[in-house]
C-alpha cells in the first residue's frame, strides 16, 4: 500500500501546473551559469558558485520554495478538497499514510533541485574544484527532508500552511536570522550550508556556514524526526470530516 500510495502521490505533483513553474525555476539557475561562463566577470568559479549561485539562489530561494510548494499541497490539498477521506476511512496505520506523503515530495524536491544544482555548478565550475558542487548537492537532498518534513506538518496544523511557510523563509531565515546568530540553529537554511560546507570539505567555510557539519546532521535529524513524529500525531487525531 506505501508503494501505491508512493507513485500515486508522485504522479499528482508531477501533474500540477505549479511543477511546471518549479522546473522552469530549476532553468533559470541553469541559465544563470551558463551567462557567467560567457560573461568576464572578476570573480573565480568556485567563489561565484558558492557564494552567488548555490549560496544567493539556490539555497537561499529554490530549494525552500519547492519543497513548500510540494509539502504543503501533498496533504494540505487533499484536507481542504476533501479527497483525504478515502484515506482516512481505509483501515490502516496512519503512518503508512504520512510516509509516501512525505518520501513523494522530498523525491520530487530532491530531483529538481539537486539536478538544477548539479548542471549549473558543473557548467559554472567546469575545471574548478567538483567537491564544491558535490558537498552542495548532497547538503540540497538533506535540507529538502527537514523542509518538506516541516511543511507537511504545517499543513495538518492549519489551513494558512503556504503563508506561514513563506514567512517562515524569508522573514524568519532570512531577515531575522540575518540580524540574530542564535537563530541560525533554528534555519534549514543553515542547516544545509553547514553540511555542504562540511561535504566540500578541502576549502574552510565554502558556503560561509554558521555551524560544523556534525551539528548541522544533528539539527536536520531532529527538525525531521521531530515533524514527521508530530505530524503522525496530528493525523491520527484528524476526524474524517475534520479540516484542520
């Protein structure tokens, strides 16, 4: 049933017009290096691509937007248009319900931002240092699991999820967490920028992390583990007519 329920779910966001804009997204970081490989700019290739490609567009904006728009449709649609009854009123263990929901977009986000992130920085790159794009792409794929862990719970919290997601992104990891050191233990964001920069490896702070790379696996271990425990929760205690 988790399989069915798995390629099902992949399916309906594949199918979303909303997927269309999000791949269009991923071009537009591969479009981006390709004008700075054919552009004179000053700056070396693997400063530009961590500095303003990995760090300004696609940690910063791609990765977070995709896994909100795919995290909090997953579930959230399905509560709100009422098709979750089908679910919720077949006889099993609602964290058999929960997993696809959430290995679906975490797959999805993982595919299309780790793709954009891989082309890009290799055409940025090209004979520059490849750890850069591998400790990048592999610190993409598991930000995307705190991400969408933390968006699917949100959207069985309330029906605002996109919204309070969005300021989530911007304001909280992006302005406040700007301003505020501290918060920086409590950003994805970070979180993320850490572990690349730890994958990367043979230059120190790369990605310019606020943490090591060990604390940033702790922090994405316990957002994720923490969201999806709550989130099961949350579903078991959804009546079949609720909306949450």
């Amino acid at each position: 049933m988790i399989g069915f329920l798995l390629s099902l779910t992949v399916r309906q966001q594949v199918l979303r017009k909303s997927t269309l804009l999000l791949i269009g997204l991923g071009l537009l970081v591969v479009l981006v290096a390709f004008v700075y490989r054919i552009s004179d700019s000053s700056m070396e290739p693997d400063e530009w691509t961590t500095k303003v490609l990995y760090g300004g567009l696609v940690v910063t904006a791609m990765l977070p937007l995709t896994a909100l728009m795919f995290g909090t449709s997953v579930l959230g649609d399905e509560l709100e248009d009422g098709t979750a009854v089908y679910l919720l009123t077949k006889p099993l263990p609602r964290w058999q319900i929960l997993l696809p929901k959430i290995v679906a977009p975490w797959l999805l986000t993982s595919a299309l931002v780790g793709g954009a992130a891989l082309i890009s920085g290799f055409i940025a790159i090209q004979d520059g240092d490849t750890g850069v794009v591998i400790g990048a792409v592999v610190g993409l794929v598991a930000g995307a699991l705190a991400y969408i862990a933390l968006f699917v719970l949100l959207s069985l919290l309330t029906n605002h999820a996109l919204i309070v997601g969005l300021l989530y992104v911007f304001i909280w990891e992006g302005a406040l967490a700007g301003v505020f050191e501290g918060i920086r233990y409590i950003s994805i964001r970070h979180y993320t920028l850490g572990l690349s920069d730890a994958i990367a490896g043979n230059i120190p702070d790369t990605f310019n992390a606020y943490m090591s790379g060990s604390t940033a696996l702790i922090l994405i271990a316990i957002v994720t583990a923490t969201c999806v425990l709550w989130a099961n929760q949350r579903l078991q205690l959804i009546e079949v007519r609720e909306r949450p």
